[in-house]
C-alpha cells in the first residue's frame, strides 16, 4: 500500500497497515513495527551525484525522511573508516576481512547516525521533548544532538550498569539523567508508556526515523567497497541496528547498486541472547529473558524491541543469529587491538568475537568478503581492557638498572605475540 502523493510514509511490518510521515506513533494498532517506505520513482535519485558528496550520513539525503533540509541538525557523523584487517584476517585465516569502526562517529557510537536524523525529525514534528532508555551510547548521543537542537532531553539508563564514559557524556550534555533502581528493559519498559502519554517524543530504535538514519552506515559498506560484502557480522542488543543495515542493503538492490546481498550474521552475548534462542529454536515469538547479564553493557539486553525486524534480516538474508561469552568477548577485544590497533567496547567486540566462532565452526568460506561493525570506540569503558590487561603492567622503582633488566631480562620478541586459540 502506498499513501497518495507521499514521498515516503510509515508502513506496519506484520499487517502492512500505512500511516502518514508525520504521524506520532511508534507501533501499529496490531502492535507491529513500523517501517518507512519510500516511493523510489518520485524521489529522484541520482546514485552517481550522491557519490560525489563527502562520505557521510547526509551524503543520502534524498534517501532521508525528512522534509526540510532546514532542520537538519548534524554534528558530522558517519564517514567512519572501513579497515581491511589484514593481520586479523591471517590470524582467523581469512582473506578478505573488513571492519567498519563505528567508533569514530562525533559521540563515538553508531547512534549518532540515527540520533542526526531523529532530532531533525523530532524538530520538523515540532517536538520539544525528546527520550530515550538506554545502555549508555544511545544516551549520550541522544544528549549531544539535544543540546545542539536546544531541545530537551531525558535519558532512563539502568543504574549502576552503565560505562561511566558514557554516563558522563549524557551529563555534561546536560541531558536530564534518571537512573533506574533496574535494567535497560525496565527503562525501555517506562518511555514507552511515557511517550503513549504523549509526555516525551521517544527516540529509541523503536522510532523507524531513527533507523532509517543508521542505516545509512549499509550504504556507506557498499559506497566504500563498491560491492555489497558476502557477509556482514554486527552485534545485536535491542535489535534496531542489524535490520537497519539489512534494509539498506536491500535499497540499495532495489535501486541498482548491488547485485547480490549480503548474509546477516548477529551476535549477543550469551547472557543476554533471547533472539540467538528464538533462531536457534526455530521460534516465531521471543521468550524475553529475566535477567540479562553480560560484560557487554552496551547489548544487555533481555526483550529486545525490535526483535521482529532482528529476526527478518537473518533469516531473510540466510544468515545467522550466534552468542559469544564474556571470556569471548574480552579475548576478541584484545585480538582487535593487537593485531590491527583498533580500540572498541566489548559489546562492539562481540562481532570479531562471533567471527571467530563462526571460522572455528566451518560456517565461513575463507574466501568470503566479511564486514565486521564494530559499534562503539572503547574509550568510554575503560574497565573491562583495564582488568582483562592488568597482569601485564610491570611496577617499577625509578631506577635505571631495574627498568633495564626489566625490558631486556625477559625473553624479549621483535613482535607481541598475539594468542589465538584456532
Ligand atoms: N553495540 C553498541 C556499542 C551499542 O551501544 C548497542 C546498543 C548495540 C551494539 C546494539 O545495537 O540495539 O541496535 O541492536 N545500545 C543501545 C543503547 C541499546 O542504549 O545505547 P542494537
């Protein structure tokens, strides 16, 4: 269905229901997601004039939902590097392996990608109040785009589970901070009805806008590899992310750019897995888990939202839904780090993590172009690496012979030696 003389309008996943661009609901009447549909033939697109702005979410703009380009607010996000990973690749016995380093964005996460058009929305709505629940990197980026809007913000994170890097950036944004006595699904659990109430305008990945910007960051894997990878690994937490790029990825098919899609491989931790158990069972409704635990802070997660959309882009793309342990988790971390140099946040590790798992398994043929995305720069969580390396710091008197006999006394190797258990 199509709404007449629309650009583009919100569509219901389950019963295809539409409703209007500038309607203010997150869910269908039959309580299933909304996506935003586009009516390609009149948006005028021109692949090859795009690709000759700088690399950036707003590169796509006709792409983009928003009606007027007035009320863009953008702090410069996307653009992230796509690193051809030669050591890692070696290491896993790969040959073509890239990873995507979200981290890079102007908050350090994905989000920003989203939160860049969800507050240009949020203004073209005329919202004056905007809210999120979240892990951490959804706040702070919530936080920043805020206060470049001048509009107010409300972020509910989970209470002490939060990295401080990015509790902190939700407060010197000046965000309004409310820590739940409870845990993410708890928070969720409370925009939710506070944006039923009409009290806030919710920009949780809930929001199909705010997807549609993150998925810029599909557009961005193929503008940058000219083809669409054979595989695309991506942590999933409350699930928005791996459908948004799903849904680039089949855009961009749509519209001519690629010819073949990539497989849709995501990862949880194995604490907080719900959608790796309803891939696994073969189930067609999520069994939310009670009491999600993982290192990853970022994606403990136990009923995700957009789950139905989660389980959409794996099954459609005959990928495939996996769990990492924390142990895992922290060892690719390391890995990544070491062989390539690139520092992310466990939850971000978590997709070299299930790469690895998926080799170990045969899943993967060594000649596959594999994207991995790491989601979030590691400097705002500085505990897990500090724990996991602690051992190596070597403490010294300031003493010349002791330091000496310290750096040359051990067996010293003309390159770390990176530890792989393949
Ligand atoms: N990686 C990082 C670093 C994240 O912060 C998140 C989600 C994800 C992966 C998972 O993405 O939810 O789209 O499946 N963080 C949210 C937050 C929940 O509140 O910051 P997803």
């Amino acid at each position: 269905m199509t709404i007449e003389n629309a650009l583009f309008w919100m569509n219901c996943i389950k019963c295809d229901t539409v409703f209007k661009e500038n309607e203010i609901r997150y869910v269908c009447d039959c309580g299933g997601l909304l996506d935003i549909k586009y009516d390609y033939d009149r948006l005028n697109i021109d692949i090859e004039q795009m690709k000759r702005r700088p690399l950036k979410v707003w590169r796509y703009r006709e792409l983009m939902p928003l009606k007027k380009e007035s009320k863009i607010v953008s702090l410069n996000e996307g653009g992230t590097t796509l690193y051809c990973c030669e050591n890692l690749a070696k290491i896993l016995g790969l040959k073509h392996l890239f990873v995507k380093n979200e981290g890079e964005n102007p908050t350090g996460s994905f989000k920003d990608r989203g939160m860049t058009l969800g507050i240009s929305k949020a203004l073209e709505l005329d919202k004056k109040v905007v809210a999120c629940a979240s892990t951490g990197n959804t706040s702070a980026s919530l936080a920043a785009y805020s206060a470049n809007a001048r509009i107010r913000c409300i972020v509910l994170v989970p209470s002490a589970k939060i990295a401080l890097g990015k509790l902190a950036q939700a407060l010197i944004f000046g965000a309004k901070v409310l820590a739940v006595k409870g845990n993410f699904d708890d928070a969720m659990h409370i925009v939710e009805e506070l944006a039923s109430r009409g009290m806030i305008y919710l920009l949780n990945s809930i929001n199909p806008y705010r997807l549609e910007g993150q998925r810029t960051l599909g557009f961005e894997i193929v503008d940058q590899m000219g083809v669409s990878p054979d595989r695309i690994v991506i942590p999933v937490g409350n699930a928005g992310n791996v459908s948004a790029v799903w849904k680039a990825m089949k855009e961009y098919e749509t519209l001519g750019v690629i010819k073949s899609l990539p497989k849709m491989c995501g990862i949880q931790a194995a604490g907080a897995a719900p959608i790796v158990k309803m891939y696994e069972t073969g189930a067609e409704e999520l069994v939310p888990i009670a009491n999600p635990e993982t290192i990853a802070t970022a994606i403990r997660i136990g009923n995700p939202v957009s789950w139905p959309k989660a389980i959409k882009a794996m099954r459609e793309s005959g990928g495939t839904a996996l769990a990492v342990t924390d142990q895992e988790i922290v060892e690719a971390q390391k890995l990544l780090a070491r062989a390539e140099g690139i520092f992310v946040e466990p939850a971000s590790a978590s997709s070299i993590a299930g790469l690895k798992k998926l080799v170990e398994r045969g899943e993967i043929d060594s000649d596959e172009y594999i994207v991995c995305i790491t989601t979030g720069t590691g400097l705002k969580d500085p505990d897990t690496p500090i724990k996991s390396c602690k051992d190596e710091i070597i403490q010294v008197s300031i003493n010349i012979e002791e330091i000496t006999e310290k750096i040359l006394g051990e067996k010293h190797e003309e390159k770390p030696q990176i530890t792989v258990s393949l």
